[in-house]
C-alpha cells in the first residue's frame, strides 16, 4: 500500500514536461530565431536599394564603388578595374555607422 502512495506522489502532472518544452522552444524564438530574421530582412532591404555610384564595403573587407547594378550580380569599381560580384557579398553601405553588436 505504501508503494502504491509512493508512485502517485512520484508521476506528478503530465504536462510538466510540455510547459517546460513549450518555453524553451519560446525562449529559442525570442533570442535566437526572431532576431536573425529582422537581421535578414533589414540586409535584404539595404541590397535592393543598391544603386550605381554608392560606396560600399564588401564582405572581404574591400571599399569599393558600384558601377552598375543587376538583378543578382553588381559591378564594382576597385581601383582603376571593375569586377563583377554577387549582391550578397556587400556587408554595408560605406556611409552607415557599423551595426551594433548585441
């Protein structure tokens, strides 16, 4: 009779386990995810306004000027050349602060 007391006293409510999975997968939401994705869409909306004679600063670290903007690619000039890259390459405009780092 006491092992059976025992085990009521040990099951405990069975959503427990859900209440706590349900706020740590919030908790991974609200630090992780959501902010990477404001992140994501805050570059998106820089790299489509790209226009020609805007200075930036690409990825490898490289100061350059846009020549020439297309759907995926732009042209840069670097120096006296211009090289062709992705849009995804430019890291900032080279006239904004530098983001902040939380």
């Amino acid at each position: 009779m006491n092992f059976a007391l025992l085990q009521q006293a040990q099951q405990g409510s069975p959503f427990g386990p859900i209440i706590l999975f349900g706020g740590m997968a919030l908790l991974f939401y609200f630090l992780l995810i959501r902010p990477q994705s404001k992140a994501r869409k805050q570059m998106e909306e820089r790299l489509s306004k790209l226009k020609a004679g805007d200075e930036v600063l690409l990825t490898s670290g490289f100061y350059a000027v846009i020549d020439r903007v297309e759907d995926k690619n732009i042209y840069l000039k670097l120096g006296s050349s211009i090289v062709k890259a992705r849009r995804t390459a430019v890291a900032a405009l080279a006239a904004e602060p530098a983001p902040e780092q939380n």
